[in-house]
C-alpha cells in the first residue's frame, strides 16, 4: 500500500531522524523532497502546498529547535499533518434509532461498489448486526446474479426485484428488509461511466426514495486525481457523508488517499484492502499516517488477531506456554492463526520497524507455510510434544514423509525452540526484541531499576 509514496517520504525524513540539531537548510531540503514524493504520488497541487507549508512552519517553530530529538519531532508533526490531512473525525458509520440503517452506494462503473456492497455486509455481520442487501442496479443484467451470489457465499440476504425500476426496486428492497428484521440495509446502485445526468438523477431519485441515514461514494484509489474530481463532481449533484476508498492493494499511489477530504470536505469512512471479501476496514487517518511513514500499525495488527484468534484456544495456549511448553501442536496453531489473520506481507507490515525492511519478501508466501503444516503434520503426536526425542533417523523419516529435506525438518526444530525460548522470555515479561528495533523491556528494566537501588541501600549502609 502506497510503497513509493511510504519509501519516498522515509528517505526525505531519515535524513532528518538521524542529526542532533536542525538547521533552516536542512529542514527546508526535506521539505523539498516531501514536497516532490507527494506530488509524484498524484496528491493535489493545492494540498500539497498547504501541507509542505504547514510542516515547515511547525518544524521552524520553537518546540522542534528546544527539543533534544528535533528530527523525531519532525517525523511526528509530518504523521500529525498527513493524519489531520485524511481527517481526524470520525470514521464510523451513522446508526439509525429506528432500524433499519440504510447505507447506499454510489459511485463510477467498475469503481467497486458491489464488492464494497458485500464487503461491508460482512464486516457489519462480524460486528453482530444483521445486515441485508438491496439490488438497485438494473443497468447492467449480470449485476443482481454478482450480488446474488456474493450473498450466498457470505450469508447475507439479497433483495432484488428483476422487473421493477431501480427506485421502486430500492425502497421494496428495504422494505422488505424491515419486515424480516433485519437492522442493516446496503443499496447497491448502477454505476456510471462518467457524471452524467440521467445516472445522477436516477441516484438522486434513489436515495430521496430510501431516504438512507449514510450516502457513501466508492472511489477507485487506483485513479489517483479522477478519483477525486468525480468526488467533486458527484458532490455538487449528491451530496454524500463518506468515502469508500477502494483497490488500496493495487498500486495506488496515494493521492486520493491524501487529497479527497481536503478537497470535497467529506472523510473516508472504509478502506478496501484486497480482494478477498473480509479485506475491508474502517479507515483511521492516524494508523494509515504511521503505516505510510513506516511507523507500523499495532492497533490494527491487535484487532485482526482478536478477530483471527479463538478466545479459549488463546487462553489454553497462554496456560501452557507459562508453564513452559511449547509443542509442535501449540507451533502449528499459531503459525495458523497467523494465516487467519490474511496474507503474511500484510500481516507483518503493520508491525512497527518491519515495514521498510521487507523489500523482497514476497517468498514468505502461503507454500511456505504449507510447508511447515506438512513437517509437523509427519511427526507422531509423541514427537510433536517433546520435540527433544526427534533424532537423526527420525529426522530423515520426517523428511520422507513430507517431501522436505533433512535441512528444512532442522529449520523447522531450530525456528520452534526460538520460539519458545522467546515465549519464555514474554512469560517473565520480558518483550522480545522485533527486528530492526532496539530491545525494549519496560518491566525488566524497572526491575533491574529496583535491584540498583537495592545495592545503593545497601552499600549506604
Ligand atoms: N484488487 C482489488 N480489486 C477490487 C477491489 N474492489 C473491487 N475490485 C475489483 O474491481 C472490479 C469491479 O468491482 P465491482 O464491485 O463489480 O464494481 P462496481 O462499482 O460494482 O461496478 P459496476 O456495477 O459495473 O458499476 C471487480 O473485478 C472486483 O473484483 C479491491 O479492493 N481490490
Ligand atoms: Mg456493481
């Protein structure tokens, strides 16, 4: 997500983090070079220069100069300004006191909006709602069978009336949503290959029928600047609450991302991050500033793990794991849990350091993983719960039975005593040290704090 813009504007700061003190030259090349990684990341002329003018003002200004970490300070007023920049309200959806929540869709053809239709339906879903969804795109034949079928595969129910017209068919839809009690509806309406008139007023007829409590316009990232005059346009014809960017996993470069709030005055609520149909989240300006500066994203990595980990699977593994066990069985299931929780760049992406560092990483890939479930799955449940008695002539039987090599069946014993050597370390609450960050323990150290200050008694004495 937004590579070249999160490399670019790493490289203009890095420079920056690393000096001790910061002159009015330095401070104004680096804004150079954020100026140029914005433009070339197709945000808007206008906002760019708002913002390059914003951050420099800040980092002349008194605070950065008396600090002893200016350079940090820098980075943290270019993560508040691009945090601000994608709108620092609310990113939740508008609930109505009286159900159903009506949520329509608008937005160009092929922009995404029946995806996004179901996309949300079973984030909504997971959430513990009900939600429903309404065919109102009568335009194209194959639109009702592509939301049909996405509502199969999700189990969320779909409305669609083949005969009538899109707003007769919408306000039924939601009726008859209402009627089987449902609390959530999400109307997908026909898309348009450009602004025109006869589709706007169809959608503006649409929403004054359904009279829903969120407009939401789909925009495709991947078209940059379009993206945000369509914004534009639409917004002049119908007004709407939010955005739901789309495609983020293409090679967007960011500039929707960082222009449409600034420009249309409306926030991005939901973000879609790839094509798999649980890849939808709701968008936070703040966590998406620290993944483009490379500052990792904890929030959103401790929610996906709550969401992919079974709560009494966790709490029996933690059990185990502070008694000092950590089998092959207990390895498996976390190595599982991480593939619940979606593909793995994406996955170690938002931790913090890691980022910038996984150039090349595309190897760590699904076979890989297919490969570790094969290597445990060919030892005896005897051998998966005390890996010690695996020998050399086991070994090479472990091998044979998953189709590996000896080298990889000793990777895999080497990688799974780290493991649990650094589960023995968190168990005494020490925090194992991510690569490229410098270890950090905060209880550990206020521990060797308090064994200090014990000697000093001592010695005093
Ligand atoms: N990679 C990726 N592809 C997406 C995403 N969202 C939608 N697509 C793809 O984009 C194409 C168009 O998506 P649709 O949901 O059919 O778009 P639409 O706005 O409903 O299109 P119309 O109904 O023709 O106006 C499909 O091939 C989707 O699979 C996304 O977040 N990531
Ligand atoms: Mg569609």
């Amino acid at each position: 997500m937004f590579d070249t813009l999160s490399g670019r504007l790493q490289g203009a700061l890095g420079d920056l983090r690393k000096r001790g003190r910061l002159d009015e030259e330095a401070i104004s090349r680096a804004m150079r070079e954020v100026r140029l990684a914005l433009l070339e990341a197709d945000v808007n002329f206008e906002v760019v220069k708002d913002f390059v003018a914003k951050v420099r003002e800040r980092a002349l200004g008194q605070d950065v100069r008396k600090s002893v970490t200016p350079g940090q300070q820098v980075v943290k007023i270019v993560h508040d300004e691009l945090t601000e920049l994608m709108g620092s309200g609310d990113s939740r959806l508008a609930f109505a006191s009286r159900p159903p929540t009506v949520v329509l869709l608008a937005g160009l053809q092929g922009s995404g909006k029946t995806t996004a239709a179901a996309k949300l339906g079973l984030l909504l879903r997971k959430e513990g709602r009900k939600p429903g969804l309404v065919a109102a795109d009568l335009k194209r034949p194959a639109a009702i069978d592509q939301l049909e079928q996405l509502g199969r595969e999700l189990q969320v129910p779909v409305f669609s009336e083949e005969r009538a017209d899109p707003v007769a068919a919408a306000t039924q839809g939601v009726e008859r949503a209402r009627e089987e009690g449902l609390d959530t509806v999400i109307v997908d309406t026909a898309g348009r290959l450009h602004v025109d008139e006869e589709l706007m007023d169809e959608l503006v007829a649409v929403r004054d029928a359904t009279r829903p409590t969120n407009v939401l316009l789909v925009l495709d990232s991947m078209t940059g600047q379009d993206a945000v005059r369509v914004a534009e346009a639409f917004a002049e014809r119908v007004a709407f609450d939010g955005v739901v960017l789309t495609k983020l996993d293409g090679d967007a470069r960011g500039g929707a991302a960082l222009s449409v709030k600034a420009v249309t005055g409306r926030p991005i609520k939901l973000a879609s991050v790839g094509e798999r149909l649980d890849q939808l989240e709701y968008f936070h300006p703040d966590r998406m500033a620290s993944r483009i500066l490379g500052m990792g994203d904890v929030l959103t990595l401790v929610e996906k793990a709550e969401a992919a980990v079974d709560k009494d699977e966790a709490e029996e593994m933690e059990r185990r794991l502070m008694k000092g066990e950590f089998s092959f069985d207990d390895f498996l299931r976390s190595y599982k849990m991480l593939r619940r929780m979606g593909p793995l760049q994406g996955v170690l992406k938002l931790i913090p350091g890691l980022g910038s560092q996984l150039e090349g990483l595309d190897e760590v890939d699904e076979r890989q993983l297919a490969r570790v479930e094969g290597i445990v799955l060919s030892m005896t449940p005897q051998e998966r719960r005390f890996p010690h008695v695996i020998d050399g002539s086991r070994r090479q039987r472990i091998a044979k039975g998953s189709g590996t090599t000896v080298q990889q069946v000793n990777q895999l014993l080497e990688a799974r005593k780290q493991m649990a050597k650094m589960v023995k370390q968190m168990g005494k609450g020490k925090m194992p040290a991510l690569p490229g960050q410098p270890v950090q323990n905060g209880p550990t150290r206020s521990a060797t704090k308090k064994r200090k200050s014990k000697r000093k008694k001592k010695t005093r004495r």
